[in-house]
C-alpha cells in the first residue's frame, strides 16, 4: 500500500488572534471528545495500548497528558480551523457589542485569561501566528504586565525576526521604561538587526546602572566584539576588543558562568595577535 497522505497546505494561512488565544481550550476539547468516543466504544484506561482488551494510555484527563500529546491535540485543532479558512470560511469572536458593567468586565477577565494561556504556550505557535497575534493586540490591555511584550518578544527573537521583535518590545518600553528584561531583549533585537552602536548603548547604560547579572554582561561584550569585528580603524579595533575582553573577565569573576569564561578565554588569544 502507497498511501501518502495529502492535508490541504495550510502553511500560508494565519489565524485570528482571537482564535489563537484559546488553543488550549480547543485541544482541551480535541482530547475530550476522542476519549468520551472511545469510552462510548467500549475502552477504558490503561497503562499500555492493549486493542484487544480495549485499554488505553490516553483516556485520562487533559492535564494528565505528556506535552507531546497535548501539542498533537493542538495541532489537530489549529489545522482543522485553518482548513476552513482555506476552504473559503471565517471565524469571528463573539462581539461583546452591548456588554456593559460586570459582564463586560467579566469578559475582559475571560479575554486576559485566554492571553495568559496563549502566553504559556509560545513556543507552540509559529512566526506567522505570532505576527497575527501582535497585529491584532489591544495595547490597553496588553499595557497591564511587561512579561506579555517580554514573552512574545523573546518568542518572534527566536523565530528569526529581530525588526518585528523590536516593534513588540518598543511598545512595552513605552509602558515600562526601565524594565532590565524589555531593555535586554531590545539591546538583543537591535543587534541582531545590524544596529551594533544602538544595542550597544543601550547595554552600557545598563551595565552602568547596576546591572552586572550574566545577560547583561555577555550581550553588552558580544557588541563590544562585534563593533571590533566591523570597525575598519585600528585605533577602534583594539579599544573595543579590550572592552570586550573586560566586560567577559567581570562577568566570569561575578558568575562563573562557563559560556563567559570561554569567551574572555578567546578575546584573551585575540588580544594577544596583532590586528
């Protein structure tokens, strides 16, 4: 038998951010409908498949699933919805038009709640999901805690996109101007978009501050070894891989983290070529 299976692509299809929100509900649902089908057929729990005696592993509550598991139910979820949008449907949210007094505020703590699931659960969603999600926030609500611009920054870092991570974390500087996480990871998406000085700034204020924790140090000496790298003057090639030698070395002495000590390890050798 050749079977190859063929699922309609999907891959250029975005999903509201309304419906992206509530994925853990949906997965909830996936699992809870295919274990109450099974149940109907006759199967119960098991601690290892057994078809003829109709004993399962997975006939247990949501929670009780490994994160394999419940990332297939969210799979199965997500895909069935982008399916119908393919196929030429669209979902909208409930409108909360004529809410008014408790029930709008208590909409607004389903809503933030739904946020705070989809938030846990990131790493879950691809760069184009997260990119629906940050076109469609409402800056009011999302201004309440910096960890929502911190979470999906680091998360669309990670997906590749320093110039829209930028734009997330500009945002939630505008709330929360002195958060140390907002300004490192803005630092981070700068650098990582070529705006070397830029992230470098940023860094040594930092570093000037106060802040002398592992992260800060290593981004702000990465910079310093990366101006030397780009900088043409021979002048400026030395000063900045000193500095970068010397923001390694008190980073290595304050935490003893290995990944700094390797690198003021290597700045060390190159500090002793000629230039």
């Amino acid at each position: 038998m050749k079977y190859r299976p063929q699922p309609l692509n999907t891959n250029e299809v975005a999903l509201p951010a309304e419906i992206i929100e509530i994925t853990e509900q949906l997965a909830r649902n996936t699992h809870e409908n295919w274990a109450r089908q099974r149940m109907t057929d006759g199967w119960r729990y098991g601690p290892v498949r057994d078809d003829a005696r109709k004993e399962h592993p997975g006939i247990v509550p949501y929670e009780e699933l490994s994160e394999a598991e419940k990332q297939y139910d969210r799979n199965t979820a997500l895909e069935t919805l982008k399916a119908l949008i393919l196929l030429g449907y669209r979902l909208e949210a409930p409108s909360r038009e004529g809410l008014s007094g408790i029930d709008a505020l208590r909409s607004s703590d389903k809503e933030l709640a739904a946020l705070g699931a989809t938030l846990d659960n990131l790493d879950t969603l691809d760069l184009s999901s997260l990119f629906t999600l940050w076109q469609s926030h409402n800056p009011d609500q999302w201004a309440s805690t910096p960890e929502i611009y911190i979470n999906l920054g680091d998360s669309i870092l990670k997906s590749g996109e320093p110039l829209l991570a930028h734009d997330v974390l500009l945002e939630g500087l505008k709330h929360w101007p002195t958060n140390v996480r907002l300004r490192q990871l803005q630092a981070l998406a700068l650098a990582r978009s070529g705006a070397t000085r830029r992230a470098n700034s940023i860094l040594i204020q930092l570093h000037e501050e106060g802040h002398t924790d592992e992260e800060t140090l290593g981004l702000l000496a990465r910079t310093h070894k990366d101006l030397w790298a780009q900088s043409a003057d021979m002048a400026e090639r030395s000063r900045q891989l000193h500095q970068a030698y010397e923001v390694y070395s008190e980073a290595y002495t304050l935490t003893g983290g290995y990944w700094t000590g390797i690198n003021a390890a290597t700045t060390a050798l190159l500090l002793g070529q000629k230039d």
